[in-house]
C-alpha cells in the first residue's frame, strides 16, 4: 500500500513538473518591445511639437535652403 501510494506521488509530482514547463517561457530574453514602444511614441511627439510651434521657421529655412543651391538661367 504504501508502495503504491509512493508511486502515485512519484507520478503526480511528474505530472505536475511538466504542466510546470509548459506554463513558464523557456526564452527569457524577449526584449525590451514596451521601451521601444515609448521612445517611437515620444520621437513622433516631439517632432510634431518642433513642426507646430517653428512650422513658419523651418519652411522659409527649407525654401532658402532651395533657393540657394537651384541654378539660375
């Protein structure tokens, strides 16, 4: 009996290891994807607040920028 019963714990205890592995993630190294996420996120913020704020700045600076290297006939 009491064989028995050693071996239906020996069994149970497997049992319950393998559902053990399944459930934990065996690649840890997954990266960083919520960081990345953020600094996406703020890079397209700040350049749509550079573009609100200094919108009539960068455009005569684009068009000067054209102005000066077109060849003139």
């Amino acid at each position: 009996m009491i064989q028995t019963a050693r071996a239906w714990a020996s069994r149970r205890w497997a049992r319950l290891r393998n559902r053990q592995q399944l459930l934990i993630p065996q690649d840890r190294e997954r990266g960083d994807v919520p960081g990345w996420v953020l600094v996406a996120v703020m890079t397209a913020g700040l350049v749509t607040a550079i573009w609100l704020i200094a919108d009539d700045a960068l455009t005569s600076v684009f068009d000067r920028a054209l102005s000066s290297v077109s060849v003139r006939n």
